[in-house]
C-alpha cells in the first residue's frame, strides 16, 4: 500500500509517534526500539486491510455475545440495547454476528472456535442477566472487548459502558424525600445483580443521610420476572395507615405488573401511593397514569459501545470505562404530601 501524507499522519496518530518515524520504519532507515517497529508495521497492515476493506466493499465482522434465556429479548431493556448496537455497527458497514449463547456453550473453548469460525475482529458484550463466569477470561481471546452493564471484571483490559446506578438510586430518594415522603418501600429484582443492588443500596443510604430510617424501608425482591405480585399488592392493601406513601420499582417490567396489581386491588397511583420506576425507552409514558421515571440511557448505551469498538479496531485508544448517567423525567404517578 502506497501512504499519503494524510495516511502517514493518521498512523503517526495511531501508533502515537511522529510522522518522521513512521516514514523512516516504513522505508527501513533508521534505528527504533523493536517494540516501535513492531507497532507501526501492526497498524499499517491494518489500515492497508481497512483500505482494502473499503475498496473491495468488505465489512468487518463484529460479534455481540449474549446469554439466552427464554424471553431474553422480550423487555425493552434487551430489545432497545441490541436494536442501537446492530444500528450502529451497520452504519459503520460491519457485519454482526450475534452469537447467542446458552449457559452451558458461554465458556471460552466455544467462543474462540465461533471467533474464529466468523473472522471476529471485536466483541460488544452486552451483560443482559448479571455476570456470568466467562467475563473475566474474554481478554484472553486477543480482540477488543467492550462490554455493556454494571459488572465486576477481574481484568483491566476490556473497555465497560454502564450507567450510574449510585447516583440514580440517590436522586430517586432525594426526588421522593422533597415531595414530602417519609415511608418508603422498593420493589426489585434480584440483587445479586450488580445494577439492583446498586439502585436499591443508595437509596436506602440517601434515605439514612436524609434522616430516615433505611430499616423501615418496605423492601420486596423478585428473582424472575414471572413470579405474581398478587402477594405484594395484597400486603400493600392491608397495611392501610402503616402503608408506604412511595414506591421505588427497580424495573419497569415489574412496574407495569405493579401498576395492573394496584388497580385491580383498588389502589390509585398517585392518590393512594406514589410511585417511582426506572425505565429504558419511554414504555412507562403511556401508563395510567404516566409514570415518574429515572430514564436509562440504554439506546445511547448501546451507540457508545459500537464507537468504542471501532476506535478500538482501528487502533485508537479510550477510556476503560465510561459510564452515563439517568435522568429524572417528572410525569405524574407522585405526587406531594
């Protein structure tokens, strides 16, 4: 391949030396560390591939690993994520190969076999189900990694998108304590995932720093989203006085089967109890009523994720973890007391 200055320019960028450098390894004069060589000549046979890529209309092939389960892909959280990442790996002329894994072929033996099988140059991982033991040995593949949730690696090599989940779950109980709330209760999933845990532990430390009680917090957890809320809806009920006056749900699957449950148990939301719910692409704005939401940015997580992906392959370095924050959009499930 013939380097334009531009291209010379670009490398010198990439491999982080001058572009006298790259000119005198390129043409063979001079003397530079072994490891500077080595380098410069890596990223030039992979911009001269990418060239030709583009050249010849050849996409790279970029994997998104993923543990299935029955309805894995049935929530707004799973279905907005993969929509955002496949969107943007093909406006970036990528081929995608989900690889779409039970629990017991997500080990690295089969992974590598389907890596190598499809050309893979780069995985994006979303972590749909908490962590799951193979995380921490995908560096040990040899390609960029980048990797989507609130997770706990091992590793410092793979590149993590995630969301505030501290920050949310204490702007939700900063939101409830200044509408005037003082009995509190959560409704969440299992916190053995990293996120819960995340949403539910700074909420109840926000309460205590606000001057409550985090050990009179109603706190109810659900270990799949099948499981009924008839029996928290019915304890709800028959609280009466000593009910809470909001309710943080942690998932708006959960908040949607919760909304159904009050109605049909003769609770108004926001009359009889306010309620707060995480979400991820507005499902919860149609609701009666629309409910309050800390909006993940579970679109913009999964865009991210492609950017970072392709500095990567194209040899750019960024960050080891960025992480986005929700926002807080008022509708009207709470109300002031």
């Amino acid at each position: 391949m013939i380097f334009s200055d531009y291209t010379i320019k670009e490398l010198a960028d990439r491999a982080k030396v001058s572009t006298a450098t790259v000119s005198r390894i390129l043409s063979g004069k001079g003397s530079h560390r072994p490891g500077t060589v080595e380098r410069v000549r890596r990223i030039a046979e992979k911009m001269e591939a990418e060239s030709r890529a583009r050249e010849f209309g050849i996409s790279e092939c970029i994997g998104v690993l993923m543990l299935t389960y029955r309805d894995c892909l049935n929530s707004s959280y799973n279905s907005t994520l993969i929509t955002s990442i496949v969107e943007g790996l093909a406006a970036e002329n990528c081929t995608v190969q989900l690889m779409a894994l039970p629990v017991k072929r997500m080990n690295l033996d089969h992974i590598r076999s389907l890596v190598i099988e499809h050309g893979i140059r780069a995985l994006i991982v979303p972590e749909f189900n908490g962590p799951y033991s193979v995380s921490n040995e995908l560096d040990r593949l040899g390609i960029p990694i980048v990797t989507i949730g609130n997770i706990e690696l091992d590793g410092d090599k793979s590149e993590i998108v995630c969301t505030d989940n501290d920050t949310a779950g204490s702007d939700a109980a900063n939101y409830l304590w200044s509408c005037g709330h003082r009995r509190f209760g959560v409704i969440c999933m299992d916190r053995r995932n990293l996120c819960h845990r995340q949403r539910v532990e700074s909420f109840r430390q926000t309460v205590a720093r606000l001057g409550g009680d985090p050990d009179e917090i109603y706190l109810r957890e659900y270990y799949h989203i099948a499981e009924s809320l008839a029996p928290v809806v019915t304890e709800l009920r028959n609280l009466g006085d000593r009910r809470p006056t909001a309710l943080l749900s942690t998932n708006s699957l959960l908040t949607l089967k919760l909304l159904n449950g009050l109605h049909d148990a003769g609770l108004r939301v926001p009359d009889d109890l306010s309620l707060l719910s995480f979400e991820e692409d507005r499902e919860l704005a149609e609701t009666i009523p629309p409910v309050t939401v800390l909006a993940q940015p579970t679109r913009s997580m999964g865009e991210l994720a492609v950017r970072r992906v392709m500095k990567a392959i194209r040899g750019f370095e960024s960050q080891n973890e960025e992480i986005l924050r929700c926002s807080l959009v008022v509708r009207r499930s709470v109300k002031s007391i």
